[in-house]
C-alpha cells in the first residue's frame, strides 16, 4: 500500500473507530503510527529467537521518536513534518 491509500483508507478510520473503542493495530509502517496519533507505541526487536520490547511509550517521548525515525521511510525528516501538526517543532529536539 502507498503512504496516500493508507491515509485515505486505514488512518482516516483508525481515528474515527478510536474514538469509541480501542484499536491495536500491528504494523511495520511506522507512517501508520504516526498519522493515526498512536497513543502507546511498542516496538519490538528478536533476540535469541524472542521478541523483545526494544522501546515504548507515546509519541511525545523522545526515545519512541527516535526508533520510528529510525525505522520510517523518510527518517526523521518524514517524520517531522507528519509530527509538527500534534507537537510544536521544539518538542522533537533530541
């Protein structure tokens, strides 16, 4: 799926069903966190042949901004400019 028809399709009614009831929603594309304002992001790493939680938290925590910048498509750069619109930019500063 590209980045439009997952804003169009799956974002636009993740943020319209999580006002009534809760979602989880297991993704490896972090555009999909980001845009659907996640309220707790965990993201995973294997060790060993385990899963193990490598971070977690909220948007706002640096240490979670950090591992989507990582991860997403864009980096960091994508990520500000997806981000700016729930958090002033000073908020992203390491």
């Amino acid at each position: 799926m590209d980045n439009t028809l997952i804003y169009e399709l799956l974002v636009s009614r993740l943020k319209e069903t999580k006002t009534k009831r809760q979602v989880i929603v297991v993704t490896h594309n972090p555009n999909i966190v980001v845009h659907g304002d996640a309220e707790l992001v965990l993201s995973l790493k294997v060790r060993g042949g385990q899963s193990h939680i490598a971070c977690e938290g909220g948007l706002q925590e640096r240490q979670v901004r950090e591992e989507i910048c990582r991860v997403m498509e864009g980096g960091r750069e994508a990520f500000e400019s997806r981000y700016q619109r729930i958090m002033p930019p000073q908020g992203l500063e390491p």
